[in-house]
C-alpha cells in the first residue's frame, strides 16, 4: 500500500469508530451531565492508551517539550469537545448531529493550511465550500425545528471547531508513541472534567449508563484516537480530517438505525453536500519532483518505505525507532503532506 493509501485506511478506521459513538452516546447518556459525560468517555480512552502502548525500541517516547502541545490538545480535544458534543446531543437529533460534525474537517482543513502551509487545490477548496453549505442547510433544518435544536447543533459546531484544532495541534505529537499520547491527553481530559463535573454537582449516573459510556470512551475515543494519529503520519492533517469526515455520515446511519426519524428534505440535501465535498477531497492525487532538505529526527520507521537509507548493523527487521539523519534528496513520488513532506509549493 502506499503511504497515502495507508493513511486513508487508518482515517477511515477511525472515523467508523467514531462515527458509531455518537448516537450510541445520545441513547446512553440521557439525563447525564456534560462533564461527567466527558470524564467517562476519555476514562474509558485513557485505558485502551494505557493498553496500546509500544515498548522502547518501537516508539518514539514523549519529551518534555511535548508537555505545552499536550495540554493544549488535551483542553480542545478531551474538555471542550466532548462537553460541547454532550450538551448538544440533548437538544439536537442525533442525526443532524452526526451530520454537523462533517465540520470538522472544514476547521481542521483551514487550520491545517494557515499554521502549516499544507496543499489545498482548487479541489479541495471545493469540498470545503461543500460541507459549509451543508453545514448551512442543516442549521435551516434545526431552526425549522424550534430554538432548543438548533441551540443543540450550534453546540455541536463548537465541539467540531474544538476538535479541528485539536487536529491541527496533535500532529506534531502524530511521531510520538500513540498509545501514550492517547493515555496522556485522555487522562488529562478526564481529570479535568471529574473536577468540572465536581464543581457543577452534577449527580453520578447509573451503573449500565456509566459502563455505557466507558465502552464508547474505549472505542469511539481512545481506539478512533490511536487510528487518527497513526493516519496523520503518512497523511497529513488536512487529509486524515478529510476522511475522518466520513464519520457523520456512519453516525446519521447509525441515529437513523436507533430509530431517529426528525431528518426532512433539508437534511437530506444537506447529507448530500457534505458527501460530495467528501469524494472531491478523497479524490485529490499529488505528487511531484521535490527536494528533502537534511533532518534530524526521531520516530517509528521502516527501511523498506524509501525514505531511510541510514544504515544499522546488524539491520532490524520491521518497524523501530531511534534518532536518525535524513540525508538531501531529490526524487518524486505521490505524497502527501506527512513529517517528511513540509516542502513549500
């Protein structure tokens, strides 16, 4: 497979994983507080990190330096987030939230480019425009429904504003150990939304809610998580937000399966723009002759991927991780945006 083919694949693992928490998580967590939602769902995340972890050798550790990066991605990703997503759920249907949170993309595209620099043709300019007039028609379709849901869906537009940035700050950590960048931010999500959920008295939930909710942390967060990172390394972080924007859609099917039926024609079109703007950046091809400039870095890496010749002896069998020099080089290939691919066009 090729890198870009690889990295679709894991965004799209991820984005399943997450996709179907969403109506799972309307269905439990009726009548539970945002913050304790919050704090059940990066608890669950924070073990399945804890579980993943790679020995030394395999993974690139996390540094002290990385401490700044984390808590930040830790407030957009694990507080704001899912608090916003929570207290949306409540109000809005379960599938024109799930459908809102196509959006995601459109932050973590435009976020991608002005901090990054990352590629974007006129195609992918395209697909954003599209899943914008989606995200429009869908807050027609609210405001149509009464002001409770559309202030449910305007929720849900910050948890996608939330997570794009999120999106955008996690991928300098997209190098480091996954399983220990997904125990560190989920833990620091959950600790801080335990204190939120303290400090508001919110009442503790039941028993099967609160097993409920940690099962979905498990896999919708911290699985989806580790799948997300993984991607963004061979991807970028235009493109794996891009894919990963295929989640709505798994969880308006999802809503829609659980018995949702508030959608009309308005959502119908808007699932449809937000589709199309899907395949258009799905469908972007980029490669060219281009240089590769000396670096130093650390990370997992194979030989056989073409872009580390530095030599070992005796040379380890499969993917490892030390510090190591990448000479200049001038070839072409298709690429994507990823660590080794920050060259200006």
């Amino acid at each position: 497979m090729t890198p870009a083919s690889a990295g679709g694949l894991l965004a799209l693992v991820a984005a399943t994983l997450f996709g179907l928490s969403t109506p799972l998580l309307q269905f439990l967590g009726k009548g539970v507080g945002p913050f304790t939602t919050a704090c059940l769902l990066y608890a669950g995340a924070t073990s399945v990190g804890a579980l993943l972890r790679k020995g030394a050798g395999r993974e690139a550790a996390l540094a002290r330096s990385d401490v700044p990066r984390l808590l930040l991605v830790a407030f957009f990703g694990a507080v704001i987030g899912p608090v916003a997503l929570a207290w949306g759920l409540q109000r809005a249907s379960g599938a024109g939230a799930s459908l809102m949170l196509t959006l995601e993309a459109l932050f973590t595209a435009v976020l991608a480019r002005w901090l990054y620099r990352e590629t974007m043709d006129r195609r992918v300019w395209a697909a954003m425009l599209l899943l914008l007039g989606g995200g429009a028609l869908l807050a027609l379709d609210q405001a149509a429904s009464g002001s409770a849901q559309l202030a449910g869906l305007l929720a849900v537009l910050v948890a996608t504003a939330a997570w794009g940035a999120d999106n955008t700050a996690s991928r300098a950590l997209a190098e480091r150990d996954p399983g220990q960048v997904v125990m560190a931010k989920c833990a620091l999500g959950a600790f801080a939304t335990f204190a939120l959920a303290l400090a508001f008295g919110e009442p503790l939930p039941g028993v099967p809610a609160a097993l409920g909710l940690l099962a979905i942390g498990a896999t919708g967060y911290g699985l989806s998580l580790r799948f997300y990172l993984l991607a963004q390394r061979s991807f970028g972080a235009a493109r794996t937000g891009s894919v990963f924007a295929c989640a709505p859609f798994i969880g308006a099917l999802g809503a829609l399966a659980l018995g949702d039926r508030s959608g009309g024609w308005l959502m119908a079109a808007a699932g449809g723009l937000m589709a199309l703007g899907v395949c258009l950046h799905l469908l972007e091809r980029h490669g060219h002759e281009h240089e590769h400039a000396r670096m130093e870095h650390e990370h997992a890496h194979d030989h056989a991927d073409g872009h580390h010749g530095h030599a070992h002896d005796p040379m380890p069998a499969g993917v490892h991780s030390h510090a190591h020099v990448h000479e200049p080089t001038q070839h072409a290939h298709p690429h994507a945006p990823d660590a080794h691919h920050q060259h200006r066009h």
